[in-house]
C-alpha cells in the first residue's frame, strides 16, 4: 500500500522525516467534492461523534478508502456521526495529523507506522487492520537494463529516503552483494529519491533508469515504455507483503470504540465488495482519485495497476516486523521494539461477526 532526513542510528532515525509539500495548507489537502450526509432514518450519533476524521493517499494501494468513500460504505456504518476526509501526498505528514489531532484513523504504509509508533515510544497509535498487499515494481528502461545484473551502475528512483520502497531496493541491493550509502544513495547502484509524481517525468528525460515504486507509479512508466523487471510480491512468502494499514490514535480507540468498530465494519464491507466487483471497485476508485487529484488514470496505466493489488483485511503482520528489519540492516534503524503496535480485537470481533475467518498480530499485540 506512499522528504529526507540526516541517517541515525537511532530509532528518531525514520520517524524524524520531514513532511512532503502538501496539496493544500495544514497537513492534508481537504474533501474537493462535498459528500453528501446519507443517514438512514432513526440513526444517532456513534458515542456521541458528530464526526470521524479519515485520512488516506490518493493512491490505488489506498484502494478501500477510496472506494469505501465513494461507494458510501464508511457514511453507512457511521450513521449520523459524519465520515470526514483529508488526503495525504505523504506518510510524514499524516502521521503528523494523527499524533496532533487533526485526523482520528488513517490508511497508511508499514514504514511511516512503523515510524511513528517509535518516535512515540509506542504511545500515539495503534495498527487495527490491513487494507492491501503488493503493488509494488521494479520498473527500467529497457534499452539500458535488460537483466537484474543490470541495476548495478544505474539510477534508480524510490520515493522517498527510508520510505516502504525505499527500504525494500536497499534491502534487495544488498543481497545482490553491492553496497550502497543509504543517506546519500549513492554507491554500486544510485538511488535517486524522488515523488512519485516526478518520477514519470524524471524517467521520460532520462534523469533516471528506472524506479522501485508504488502502483500507480509503476504503471505510469510502463506507459512510457519501461518494462517491469521485477515484482516485489515475487520476494514475499505466498506473494503477500503489507502494502498499506489502518492506523488509528490509542485516546480515539480508547474513547470511542464503537466508531472505530464502525470504520473497521465499514472497512470489511469494502474489500468484500471490491473482490466480488473487481471491475466496479476499479471504477469507482478511479472516480474517487480524479476528484481528490483532479485527473483520472487511464484505462492503459489503471487495468494493470489495479491488477496487481490484492485487498485484505489482513494485516499481514509478520511482513511488517520482517520490513523492519530491512530497515534495520539498511543502518535506517536501530532494532526497534514494536511489541503492543497492533490492536486487531475489534477487526476479529468485526469479522467473527462476518462469520470469516480471524487474523493474526504475530506476536506483536497490544496486551
């Protein structure tokens, strides 16, 4: 399921990055469309909430959130407590909008989870389900990288220093046997930290020679005529890798329990539908990431980009403690002790009640 820092050794290390230039003031762009109230008759108020504040990426990976947003599912289950929503260029900085307030439950990567759970010695977050897995390529110029032997020598962007994808090309450069600087990027292989909305550019000028991003991104360059050399999913155990979280603040879950539950509920609904109406759900999160950009993808770079995310309620725990340690032999990281950063009760409780099956915190929940 997407700014630089000076590397440490420390755990501040990741969760001191700075925040991404933001599509509007304040930490995150707000709602362009005015979403429409739809509240059944009779319905109250969850705990008394005339709102939840829902944060997410306007990125394919972030897929339940815009579908749930624009199929209604989050309104729903909220009842007359109004589903509000701010859009995010950046883990950093949606981080940021969770510990000070500004939003009560995010989707969001492993990495800035990871991050921010942390820097605040475990206090400001929780992981309460997953949302999906993959979408994640190696994307190269052809005419320069035939074979992964290639890589070495080029220019190859991630999106940001010690971000999800980032950390994965250096773990992978790694144990192909080069070395690279993780602060600089430079080394056997260069790598080039830039926005996922300039790499498509940065590649056509031929400023780069390829990019381990996130979907759309990826799909974006093989547009413009890269070719995918390697998927991430082909690294992981089944093909499955946590790609994107829900995350929400420890007083919200403590406060408000019910709300969260209905998010969560919301949540489940969402990717039933989505995997029961892959061509609808596709659809529909293309209508929602035009109104949050102000542009749709087209149907060459959507149909392969949706094609390679598989939506799981998830959490896909033990990938994430395993993504840490990349970090860690990346030097982004000290061993960080991320013991308590899953809460799954309410999520198992949503899905017992679904009559599917419960998920797994790997030894890594909340006590």
């Amino acid at each position: 399921m997407p700014a630089s820092t000076a590397l440490s050794r420390t755990v501040a290390a990741l969760a001191a990055l700075p925040l991404l230039t933001l599509a509007a003031c304040g930490y995150g762009s707000q709602a362009k469309n005015d979403d429409t109230v739809k509240v059944a008759a009779g319905a109250k108020k969850i705990d008394g909430l005339d709102s939840v504040r829902i944060g997410y990426f306007g990125n394919l990976t972030h897929g339940t959130a815009l579908v749930g947003r624009d199929k209604g599912f989050f309104q729903k289950e909220l009842g007359a407590t109004r589903a509000d929503y701010a859009t995010f260029n950046a883990g950093p900085s949606e981080i940021e909008a969770l510990n000070s307030g500004s939003i009560d439950i995010g989707w969001i990567g492993p990495s800035p989870a990871i991050n921010g759970y942390t820097k605040s010695d475990g206090r400001n977050l929780r992981i309460i389900g997953g949302s999906a897995s993959g979408g994640v390529k190696l994307v190269v110029n052809p005419e320069k990288i035939k074979s992964l032997k290639d890589v070495k020598g080029k220019r190859i962007a991630t999106p940001q220093l010690g971000n999800t994808q980032d950390v994965a090309f250096l773990n992978w450069a790694a144990e192909q046997g080069w070395k690279v600087d993780p602060q600089s990027g430079k080394g056997d292989v260069t790598v080039v930290r830039s926005d996922n909305k300039v790499t498509p550019d940065a590649y056509k000028a031929g400023s780069v020679d390829g990019a381990w991003v996130p979907e759309p991104t990826a799909s974006k360059l093989v547009a413009e005529g890269g070719k995918v050399l390697l998927d991430e999913a082909s690294l992981w155990p089944d093909r499955k890798f946590v790609i994107t979280n829900i995350i929400v603040r420890q007083d919200f879950l403590t406060k408000h329990p019910k709300a969260v539950e209905a998010v969560l509920r919301a949540s489940v609904e969402t990717n039933k539908w989505i995997n029961a109406h892959p061509d609808a759900a596709k659809a529909a999160a293309n209508k929602q990431l035009e109104i949050d950009t102000g542009k749709a993808l087209p149907a060459d770079v959507l149909d392969p980009a949706w094609k390679s995310i598989r939506f799981t309620d998830d959490p896909l725990a033990a990938t994430l403690s395993t993504e840490a340690e990349h970090a860690v032999k990346a030097n982004l990281l000290q061993k960080p002790d991320l013991n308590g950063i899953y809460d799954l009760t309410l999520l198992n409780k949503v899905l017992k009640a679904e009559g599917e099956p419960t998920v797994d915190d790997a030894g890594l929940g909340a006590r």
